[in-house]
C-alpha cells in the first residue's frame, strides 16, 4: 500500500554480472522495450520485439532478460517468454500492479528512465 514506483535491479543468482534487458508487458498489446539501445514502446507484434530478442539472444551468455508484467498483459507476457526461452534466453519476470510506475538501472550507453 502507498507504493508508487518500483525499482528492477541487476540480478542476483545464475544472471548475477550479466547485462539486463527489460519488456515491461502493459497489456492491451502493448511492450516497452529497453535495453542499452534505449526505451521504446511498441506493438506485441511489432518487428522491433523480434529484433530486440535476436539482440540479447546473440550475445546470450553476457546478458537476460527481465519482463514486467502487468495484470493486463499477462497474454502478450506467455507469448514473448516463449519466444525468448526457444532463443535460449536467460529468463526472469516481475509482476507489476497496473498503476506502478516502473524504474531499470541506466545502462552505459543510453537512458532508460
């Protein structure tokens, strides 16, 4: 109760010194990709979600990918975990209440807020 915001940060365990990525699953089809390339928002069908899964996936073993998922976007987050699981990705999720604005680490090349 009260919280307002929620803070992704680099992982712990099996992942721990590899690079994050993020999908935040909003629902209602839409992704929010970021990753050292920047933030984007876009279609759960749009090209740029494959594009961004072939980027973690060639570099697999530096980095991971971490999904937000909403309530509302619980479809669109099966489809992009399954999608990222036959690329061999390293996989982690984080329920999300629908209002919780959402902060990732900064990356070295770019901003993400």
């Amino acid at each position: 109760p009260g919280v307002q915001s929620i803070r992704l940060l680099p992982a712990e365990g099996a992942a721990k010194g590899l690079q994050a990525n993020y999908i935040l699953s909003n629902g209602n089809g839409e992704l929010e990709l970021i990753g050292p390339q920047g933030r984007q928002t876009v279609a759960s069908n749009a090209p740029a979600v494959q594009s961004f899964l072939d980027r973690i996936a060639e570099k697999n073993r530096e980095q991971y990918l971490v999904i937000g998922v909403r309530p509302e976007g619980y479809v669109d987050f099966e489809a992009i975990r399954s999608k990222a699981e036959l690329r061999k990705i390293t996989v982690g999720y984080e329920p999300l209440e629908p209002d919780l604005k959402v902060i990732t680490p900064e990356f070295d090349q770019g901003a993400t807020q």
